[in-house]
C-alpha cells in the first residue's frame, strides 16, 4: 500500500495558457492550480518556464488524460518516466488520472472510454494503479469518468468498482461531480445513490464543470459554465466533502480569467456556507 | 468476452468508416475521437488552414485522419506526417506541403529542450580547429525548399495578403530552431545550408568547411563561412562547442 496521502481544501482553477498572463502579472485569489500533466511533459520552452513560476507561488496538482490504467498493457515506460520526472519538478499536491483505458494494440483514441466494471478490469486497473504508485512511491487519485455506454458484462456498479480498488490498492479519488450527473442521466441511476456509495473520505479533490446535450445524451464537453444540475448536486454533497480540493474545470471555450473566479466564488459560498449565529 | 477483445471491438467501432449506428453513446465516442484529432490539427496547422481555406483544409484533416490512427500518447505529437501527406495530395504545389512543415517544426521546436546562447568568447579558447565540432541548438529542424513558403507563412500569420507563390530553380534550406522560449526560422542559400546540413549530421567544423569548399573550387568561402559562424552565433543557431577528439 502506498502512504497515506494529506487532505488539502483548497479552492482552484486549472492552469491554462489563456490565463498565463493574468496568473503571472497578479496573484489570482485561488489556493492552488491543477495541471493536464500531459502538456508540461515536454523537454523545454514556454509552458515549463510558467509552471515553475506558477509553483512558486501556489501548490499545484497534476492531473493526467493517458494513463490508461484499464487497459491491458497500462502506461508505458517512456510516459512514467515523463510523469516521474514531471512529478519530481513539480512536487504537486498529488497525481491523478481517470478510470478508463485511452487505447489498445499500439493506437491511441486519445480519449477516456469506458471499462466494462468487472473482475477483470479490476484485476487489470489495480494492477496498473500498483504498478505506477510504486514506481511514483505515492498514492494516485482516481477520477471517475463521463461515459456514454455500459456493458453487458458489467458485475460492479461504478461507484462500487471505485470503492473496492481503494480498498485493494489504497489509491484516493478525484470526484467529478459533473460526470457523476451526466452518467447518471445517461445510464438512468440516482446520482445520489453514487455519491452515498463512494468512500468520501478517500475523496481528495473534487471537480466542477459543465456539460452539452446529443440527442438524449449528456455529453462532458467541459466547454460551458457549470450547470444548474451540478451545482445543486455539489451543493447536496459539499458538507461531506470539507476535507478536499475544489476546483472550476473548463478546457475548451476558455472565458477570461475573471468569468471563472466569478464561478469560484459560487463554489466557495456552496462549499463554505454561511453560518448563522 | 476478455477485456483486450473487448476492447479491440471498441475501438475498431470508433476507427470505421462510416459512423457505427448500434448506438448514441459509441457514435458519441466516434465523433470526439475525429473531432479531438482535427482539433489538434488544426491548432497546429494554423497557416497551412489559412493558405488552404476552411473547406480544403477540413477535408484534408478528415482524410489524414481517417488514414493515420494516433499511435503516441501525446495529442500534441499527432499530425507529424502531415506535410508529407500534403505533399503526395499536391504533387505541383509545394509552398503547401512546406507550410504545414514550416507549422509542425514551429511547433515542435517550441517544446524542445531550451538553450542558452553560446558566448562567441568561448571560439578563442579553441585551441585545435581540425577537432572542435559545434553543438547545434536542441530545437533545430531543418528542410530543403524550392517555394517562398516562409513568405507565405509570415504573412498569413500576420493576417495579411501574402505575395504571390514563387517556385526557385535551386533549392535553398529553411532552419527552424528556439531562442529565449521563441521559435523562429529563417531561410539558408544553398552553400550555407550545405554546411548547417553537415555541422547537424555531427561533422566536424574543419571537415565541414573542406567538404564545402572543394564541392565549390571556383569560389573563396572562408571570409563567406566566417560570418555565417558570426551569426549562427548571434542567432543562437550553435550553442555549444564539443573539442572532444573523435574518430567518427
């Protein structure tokens, strides 16, 4: 079992070249900033030059997209080095990457797709998740994904395929409360019976983000503000989660820094209500 | 059905052509994956979407990515064979192929590992020219050309009207390289880029020169190759010295 990880509550944002500018020429009245891991690990130029000054002044967390715990072959040896190396200039908050699999037989879909929840993705995801807290000598957290299929092999539901690999690994978890509503509303389950089953206290950072609509689907587009429905879900489940990490997550349609501290401050008064005395 | 084979299926589903129909949710994950890819494209390819205009540029990213499966883990290394494929698409124009070579190199460069500039004090230290060979700067690429594909590529980037195509008898060479976190790039004449061509495929600085002067033996280079060393230096083109004695 890897060390036990600290709680950290903060309240962030994720770090995105759009915003480079304004997070260096001021401080920014946000406790940390979340990184893709992918994109700093690179051998050089602007990017690295702005997290180093970035980390300067706030804690940061990584957070991958390739890890590809769920599928067979897991994470290759060039991307831990990357990420061991990342991890080692970074020295973040904590690592994380998603319940899924990105790729298989040597393509990459680039994209977090979904593991049918049986025994044998359990034995494939934890010995993964073994594999690289090992090689990181830390915990990971893991995120709970989006999806848009199930599987008619599924034996475990998600919330209790999360729960037994912290049990069997003592990873932590990345609680996405937008993909908890929109793979509730896209597979038809109460997206309280998710978070009542979860571990909360294995839960060490939390995300808010917004979502599209297909046809009958929700889509985790993370190009739109964070929706009612989220916020009225966080907002049931906040008190649960004093212990962890809060942040704002938008990777496309990128608004002004000010549109997401603006959107912060929605997540700090939900996180924090008022008491009355 | 075993988890590899499993997903083996998934994502044959999500590289066919046409859209599987069995379901919302997987035509969900066929369109992010093109999507995701274009999208990577077309961030990268920025002059190259300019000079060939929405609809050209689109169909060309759908084809390329219908025929070139990710196969590294980094969205950001994708589209690399881009301008080779460009190429083979238009074989009588060329300024396309080298603007979408002149993008990606600008784009790899600039995640390149940094370097700082050599102080030219460090030449009068040499003390046996027959062995020193330059280290060249880590973010280098380098192409032959035979379009003014670097005048299109400023331009566009500038929003403004590029000048017309032109197409050179003689090939000239376009280097591209990375200085304090900036990439840039310039064109080299043939004989000047001869030599970088040499110096980058670990030549050592005597032979290089020796090589080049006897291919020209009507001309004096040494004055000539003097100031190309002089701003190879000031441009951060060369950023190291190697003196170590070698017998490759």
């Amino acid at each position: 079992m890897p060390p036990s990880l600290a709680p950290f509550s903060g309240l962030g944002l994720g770090l995105r070249p759009p915003h480079y500018e304004a997070i260096l020429a001021a401080p920014q009245p946000v406790d940390f900033f979340e990184i893709i891991s992918e994109n700093f690990m690179i051998d050089g130029g602007r990017p690295l030059h702005v997290l180093d000054r970035v980390r300067a002044d706030y804690p940061v967390a990584m957070h991958g997209v390739s890890m590809s715990l769920g599928s067979p072959d897991g994470p290759g040896p060039d991307y831990l080095r990357r990420l061991h190396a990342l991890m080692t200039r970074v020295d973040p908050l904590w690592v994380s990457d998603h319940l899924c699999w990105t790729g298989v037989n040597g393509h990459n879909s680039h994209d977090l797709l979904p593991l049918p929840l049986n025994e044998e993705a359990m034995a494939t995801v934890c010995r993964h998740i073994d594999r690289v807290q090992t090689f990181l000598q830390r915990p990971l957290l893991i995120e709970n994904p989006s999806t848009y299929v199930t599987f008619a092999e599924d034996t475990y539901t998600e919330w209790g395929f999360l729960t037994e690999l912290c049990r069997r690994t003592g990873c932590y978890l990345l609680l996405d409360i937008n993909n908890v509503f929109v793979s509730a509303h896209n597979h038809g389950f109460s997206a309280q019976t998710y978070l009542n089953g979860l571990p909360l206290e294995r839960v060490r950072q939390v995300h808010l983000a917004g979502h599209s609509e297909g046809e009958t689907l929700l889509i985790d587009t993370h190009d739109a503000p964070v929706p009612d429905g989220v916020w009225a879900l966080w907002a049931e489940v906040a008190p649960r989660l004093s212990h962890a990490a809060v942040m704002i997550e938008r990777d496309d349609e990128i608004p002004p820094l000010p549109e997401l501290l603006s959107e912060l401050d929605t997540a700090r008064r939900l996180t924090s209500p008022v008491v009355y005395v | 059905m075993r988890l590899a084979d499993t997903q083996l299926d998934f994502l044959g589903q999500i590289l066919a052509t046409p859209a599987p129909t069995v379901s919302e949710g997987m035509r969900v994950y066929h369109h992010a994956y093109r999507a995701r890819l274009a999208g990577a494209m077309a961030e990268t390819y920025a002059q190259v979407w300019a000079w060939l205009g929405d609809e050209t540029f689109n169909s060309e990213v759908r084809a390329y990515v219908e025929q070139h499966p990710s196969s590294q883990w980094s969205l950001d290394d994708y589209g690399q064979d881009f301008a080779g494929f460009l190429a083979q698409r238009f074989p009588d124009d060329p300024e396309i192929a080298e603007l979408a070579w002149l993008d990606s190199a600008l784009r790899q460069a600039f995640a390149a590992k940094d370097a700082d500039l050599l102080d030219g004090a460090a030449l009068t230290q040499v003390s046996d020219w027959e062995t020193v060979r330059f280290v060249l700067n880590p973010a280098l690429h380098h192409r032959a050309i035979r379009s003014n594909a670097p005048a299109l590529w400023r331009a566009l980037s500038k929003n403004e009207t590029p000048p017309e195509v032109l197409y050179f008898e003689e090939t000239s060479g376009l280097c591209v390289w990375k200085t304090a976190l900036a990439s840039r790039f310039r064109t080299l004449e043939a004989d000047e880029y001869a030599l970088i061509c040499a110096l980058a495929a670990g030549q050592g600085f005597a032979a290089a020169c020796e090589t080049l002067m006897r291919d020209a033996p009507d001309r004096d280079l040494t004055a000539q190759i003097g100031a190309w060393l002089g701003q190879w230096l000031a441009e951060g083109l060369i950023t190291g010295l190697d003196t170590t004695e070698t017998t490759a």
